[in-house]
C-alpha cells in the first residue's frame, strides 16, 4: 500500500508540475534578426539597455503574454498584454520587462520591483536570471497585485562579472480597490 501511495503521488506531483510552472518567473531571448546594425563594445558604455517594464493581464489561457509569437524570415514580433496603468488590487497580472542586449555574453538578473516611492523598499519584487547574449530578452514574472495605491513599477537589469551594472526603466501604476 505504501509503494501504491508513493507512486501516485510522484504522478501527480510529475502531473501538475508543468501546470504549477507555468506561474513562476521565465526569461526567453531572441538573437538580432539580420537587419540590426553590429554594435561593438568600444563604440556605447552600456551592453544592455532594459527598454520597457510593463503591467498587464495575464491570459488565463497562458497563450499572451509571448515571445516572438509569428514566424517569418522577417519578422520578428513580440506578442505581450497590453500595457496597463491601472489595475484592482487581488488581480492577477503579468509583469513584463524587456532589453535590448547590444553585445554583452553572461550572466544577467531581471528584477522588478514595486514601490510606494523611489526612497523606500519594495513592496514587492522578484527576480530570474539567465546566461544572456546579444539579442532582445524578454522576462515575465507573473504576480497578484498589491493592496491599493499609486505605487513606482521599476524594472532592473543586472550584468557584469558581480552583476554590479544596471540598467533601470520605471513606469506609474496604480492599484485601485476591488469591486467586490
């Protein structure tokens, strides 16, 4: 009975997983198409420039926000939810930041963090980090948003041998109170 027990809960351990996976921080990168001009690193100070942090819905179907989500020898696309300024607090939404990687190759976190003001701690904040290379990278990190209150949404990325460089882009959010 108990090697039974065991094996069922292993399968369904193996079983949900996925499913449970599909809720934690990812970051996916996609290399220059042809048509982007080499950068070479004598001729910027910087390798990677964070360029967006956004806050959107997060599609219960797990299909959007996505990477590169139409194929084409030309294309290149970047399929994510809309961007939103305000959002109910209890709300499931999607934190989206993204950079354009000139040449660095390397190690790299992407951190969001949500503030009441740029002087105090986050409220709330999460990390993933990856082995990066030149191209544009993309890390979401799917959240409940916070209690209500006009708050700083920062993304941060992190390069260098002690990932002691940064590039930062901010937005304002704000969370109202839910309906019901």
């Amino acid at each position: 009975m108990r090697k039974v027990c065991i094996f069922t809960v292993a399968v369904f351990l193996l079983g949900i997983g996925p499913l449970l996976a599909a809720n934690n921080a990812s970051l996916v990168g996609l290399a220059h198409p042809a048509s982007v001009p080499n950068v070479a690193p004598d001729t910027v100070s910087e390798g990677f420039l964070a360029t967006t942090v956004l806050l959107g819905i997060t599609d219960p179907e797990g299909i959007v926000p996505c990477f590169n989500c139409v194929s084409g020898p030309d294309i290149q696309t970047l399929l994510i939810a809309l961007p939103l300024a305000a959002v109910s607090e209890g709300q499931s939404v999607t934190v989206v930041i993204t950079g354009d990687d000139l040449f660095y190759s390397g190690n790299a976190d992407f951190t969001f963090n949500i503030k009441a003001n740029p002087t105090v701690a986050p409220i709330l904040t999460g990390t993933v980090s990856g082995d990066t290379y030149a191209g544009i990278w993309y890390a979401k990190f799917p959240i409940t948003a916070p209690a209500p209150g006009e708050y700083i949404l920062e993304g941060v990325i992190s390069t260098g041998e002690t990932l002691g460089q940064h590039t930062t882009v901010s937005t304002k959010i704000i969370i109202g109170k839910s309906s019901s």
